[in-house]
C-alpha cells in the first residue's frame, strides 16, 4: 500500500512510524512532519529522519517540515512541551541521516506525490491536518488521487479542542485555557480562521491566544 504519513513529531507519532517502516504492507512515500506539531519546526524532522534511519528507510522516505502556523491558530502547543519532546529524542543517540530533508514544504511533497504516483495513494494523519488540508486546498482535484484518509485524534469529529484539566498547568506552563470554553462560538464547520488573500497567500486571524478549548475532563 503506497501511503504518506504525516505526523506532528510526537511519542505516539514515533511508535506509528516504527511499526510502518517495519511492516512490509506499506510502500512509506513520505514522513511528512507538521510544523504547528508537538516536535518543533526543526526538531521534529530530524527526528522523525532518525527514525527512520534506525530502520534503514532514511533513503526511500523523504522528510519534510510544514508550515509553522496552524490554520487554527488556537490550538498550538506550548513552546516548552514541544522543546522537551525534542530533547527526549536527541538524549536517545539515534543515528544520524546522510539525506538531507526535502526541498519541499510538507503540504507541497504531500501535493507532488499524489500528483506524479501512478496509483491513488492512502494518507495517514496522526497529528494536526494542517499539511493536508493546504495541500488540498490550493489543488482540490487532488482528492482523486488518494485510495483513503486515516486521521487519529480525540477532537476529530468533536467539539472545540480537547485537553485534560492536568494540561492546564503542566510543568508550570499555561497550555490551554482554564475557563470552560463549552460555550464558545467556535464550533466544527464554523467560518476558517485564516483568511486568503488575492495573492492566494494566507492571512492567519488569531482568535483566544494561548487557548486550546475546553477541558477534556469536563467534556471528554
């Protein structure tokens, strides 16, 4: 099965990663990383590579890092949580690449390989759908070009972003907002929060910075 898997550079993302690289059912196309993810813009790539070097794949897999702002500002990671899952990776000594990453923007390599595979490709995702969601956006008639969609996340399908009341103040850290945000106007299919441009560039609004919804232990 030809299949990209787009992740955001997390523990779980890892574990999905290895089990992929090692299971023969999967021609693994790509790892394309989120930038809005868990890992960092500059980490998570690279370590996302490693990985996949442990299993010998570094040189049929291309890694690529996507866009740093999410298309809903509103659900981004604390910056400490996402420097620490980095510096958990970087103790483990994992072995270095010899490729380098790719020259494409993760919402770009998503777009060409759809574009150029002779056969429909499966997309996972298991981080935020950022990649995809440009990528489809800027070449809809792409969704022709996938056999099927995975997407793993306890908010797919849900509410206003979910985290658990001990995420509030993990490590000292705000990571959402302690109010309960059940009654917000941000629903699922509500007006997008980035705005497109004339230039087909795109203008992020920011709404509730800092916020990440209401609590999963509430709502969950």
């Amino acid at each position: 099965m030809p299949l990209i898997f787009d992740n955001d550079a997390n523990y779980d993302d890892t574990l999905a990663l290895m089990y992929l690289a090692s299971n023969p059912l999967f021609d693994l196309m790509a790892a394309t990383t989120a930038g809005s993810g868990y890992g960092t813009l500059h980490g998570g790539p690279i370590n996302m590579q490693q990985v996949l070097t442990l299993f010998g794949k570094d040189k049929d897999t291309p890694v690529s890092y996507g866009q740093p702002i999410s298309l809903e500002p509103m659900s981004a990671f604390p910056l400490q949580w996402r420097i620490e899952t980095d510096e958990f990776f970087q103790a483990q000594n994992l072995p270095d690449s010899d490729m380098p990453l790719s020259v494409y923007q993760s919402d770009q390599l998503i777009a060409k390989i759809l574009r150029e595979s002779p056969v429909a490709v499966a997309v996972a995702v298991t981080g935020p759908a950022t990649n995809l969601a440009i990528a489809l956006r800027r070449e809809p008639e792409l969704i022709n070009r996938i056999s099927s969609i995975f997407i793993m996340g306890s908010n797919y399908g849900g509410g206003p972003n979910n985290v658990y009341d001990w995420q509030m103040t993990f490590n000292g850290v705000i990571g959402s907002c302690p109010e309960d945000a059940s009654y917000s106007s941000f629903v699922p299919n509500q007006a997008p929060l980035s705005l497109t441009l004339e230039d087909g560039s795109f203008e992020m609004v920011s709404t509730r910075p800092g916020c990440r919804g209401n609590s999963m232990a509430d709502s969950g």
